[in-house]
C-alpha cells in the first residue's frame, strides 16, 4: 500500500482529525517500522516515477523514467516475478491507471508523460485485476475525450485478451472472471460517491484474487497486489490541508481492508509506505486566535516534492525484514 506524497506529517494531520492527538490511524496499529530513503539516480529529491520504479524494481533510476535504469535497461518487477512464480497480481489507484506509480509496477518506458503506450503495457502485461482512473488514455484518438495518440481501442482489445471491464460501481460484485478491468473515471478518480471507494476496490481486489487462484487450483500460490492512494500527493501539491486529511483517511481506511484481510488470512504480508514527500510539510503549535480545534497548524515549505525519508509500516510473515533505516530499492528485494 503506496502513500502518495505521505511523509509523518501527513500522517500526523490526518491522525489528529481522525483519532485524536493520542489516537492511532489504522496504517500506524502495524506492529514493525521502519524508514525509508527515497532519492533518485540523478536527484536528491525523487518524482513518483523514480521512486515508483525503485520500490517495483529495486533499482535506482532518473526522475520521469518508468521500470528502467538511466541507460535505458528494462528490469524486472517484483509484480512480474510474482507472475513468474504463478502468483495472481493487482494494482488499485485513485490516479489513472497509466500514472507514474502504477506504471511502474507492470510497464517499462523512457517517460511518465507515455501514458497512452503505458496503459497498452498494462494489458500485455497480464495484471488479473486493474482498478483505478484514466479511461481516456484506452479510448482511441477519434472518441471525445481520447488522450490517445492512434485509433488503437485499448477496452475492445482487453475484451479479446479475456478481460472483463467495468466502469461502475454496481457493475464490480458481477465480475468473475480471471482478469477484471476497471476503468471508473476518465482522468483521476474523483474519490466521491458514486464512485467506488479505494477502501472497497481493495477489498473487491482482494476477493478476486483469491478467487482466481482457487479457481485455477493455485489457492497456495498467493497474489501480489499494489494500492495506491494516489491523491495524498495532489492534495499536498495543492497544499491543500483539508484535502490531505481527507486522502489519508481514505488510504488508511483501504489499509484497514488489506489489514483484515491479512489478518483472517494469516499468511499474507501487509507493507504500507509512501514513494515521497510532498509539499514539506511542518505541524506547529497553534496560537490565539489561529489555534485549530485539533492544537496543531500546519505549514507548507514547497509545492513541490521533498528529500524527507518516509515511513513504513509491516504486519505479517516477513514483516521484521522491513524494521530499521533501508533505502527504497532494498524494499522488493526483501519482497523477493
């Protein structure tokens, strides 16, 4: 469960709104943690596509590119190597599905701004269940609205390669098959009803692939799924205080699916982290008559992205292999 752009801070603001100053989000329950650094191959300070390429492929790469190193070498996902040892993969977003952080996880390109060719990798690759935004970039170039390049119909073509696709939310509990496209928005989500929520596409995520494992009598075998709360770092961007507790919550309530899950399962391994900071963030003491209801103000230092390590949160087999200071490429290698 990836974070967008949440650092401690974010944590800290959403904890306060949520639980209270002496309350705990769900993603804070977990019993192991750890920090993580994030910079990229050719910055201090790493974009989502870097530093979603080092948690999937556990490389270091340059700012915008997407699951290859600065010379251009493709590397292998850990959601790839999951498929090679016959386990079911996911990936749920809030983004469009061809964003930076998804991408990385399933598709191999020079740039994040390839959208259109990511989201056509993301079908070849396989992935049993995708769940997330950005239906414009699998429309071809003639529809209203395409952010494509070419006539290329990305949702025909899953049709053929055995996908079932959905694009409401009363559509998901119908889809049973191996492989489930979910295409909810034509950009990013708009993480309101009637949309499905993060919480509940995990949750459906979840079923279903364990359903498909059993179905092709590979129940032990397992799956990999990636969430992603992708609009943390849009809020933080927008220095948006409101609307990061809001996205925080949202992640932490799709945290408490995976979670529960995990833990009626008892042999799955929960990671919950963030790929950057976002926005640098401070919380201070409030004073007079700028003193919140929660005690804390919060403060921005940029708009951008920030060097700041992020937390990481475990439960589960293997969860202690995640404690202490580790970088972020050292993350799928322990996965492996």
């Amino acid at each position: 469960c990836i974070g967008d752009g949440m650092g401690l801070s974010q944590i800290a603001l959403a904890r306060v709104h949520g639980a209270g100053l002496a309350g705990k989000l769900y993603l804070e329950r977990l019993p192991v943690t750890g920090l993580v650094q994030t910079h990229a191959a050719n910055s201090a300070v790493t974009d989502s596509a870097a530093a979603g390429t080092a948690l999937a492929c556990g490389i270091k790469t340059n700012n915008g590119m997407i699951g290859m190193a600065p010379d251009g070498r493709a590397y292998q996902t850990i959601l790839e190597a999951a498929q090679a040892k016959g386990m079911a993969t996911g990936i749920v977003v809030t983004s469009t599905l061809s964003h930076a952080t998804p991408a990385c996880f399933a598709a191999h390109v020079t740039s994040r701004k390839m959208e259109d060719q990511i989201a056509g990798q993301l079908l070849a690759a396989r992935v049993n269940v995708l769940f997330g935004g950005g239906r414009k970039f699998f429309l071809p170039k003639s529809v209203r609205h395409s952010g494509r390049k070419d006539e290329i119909d990305l949702i025909a073509a899953a049709g053929r390669a055995g996908y079932e696709y959905v694009e409401t939310v009363d559509a998901l509990p119908s889809r049973r098959g191996s492989h489930v496209l979910g295409l909810f928005q034509l950009d990013g989500l708009t993480t309101a009803p009637p949309e499905p929520s993060l919480a509940l596409l995990t949750g459906t995520a979840l079923q279903r692939l364990e359903q498909v494992q059993a179905d092709l009598g590979r129940a032990g075998k397992g799956f990999f799924l990636m969430v992603e709360g992708s609009q943390i770092d849009w809020a933080c961007h927008d220095n948006d205080v409101d609307n990061v507790v809001r996205q925080v919550l949202l992640f932490d309530q799709a945290v408490q699916v995976a979670v529960e899950f995990a833990q009626r399962d008892g042999h799955t391994l929960v990671l919950v982290t963030a790929d950057h900071e976002t926005g640098g963030l401070a919380l201070l003491a409030g004073s007079g008559a700028d003193k919140p209801p929660t005690g804390l103000t919060a403060r921005w230092s940029t708009k951008g992205h920030s060097g700041t390590p992020v937390p990481l949160y475990a439960l589960g087999p293997g969860a202690s292999l995640f404690a202490g200071v580790q970088d972020n490429t050292e993350i799928p290698a322990r996965i492996a």
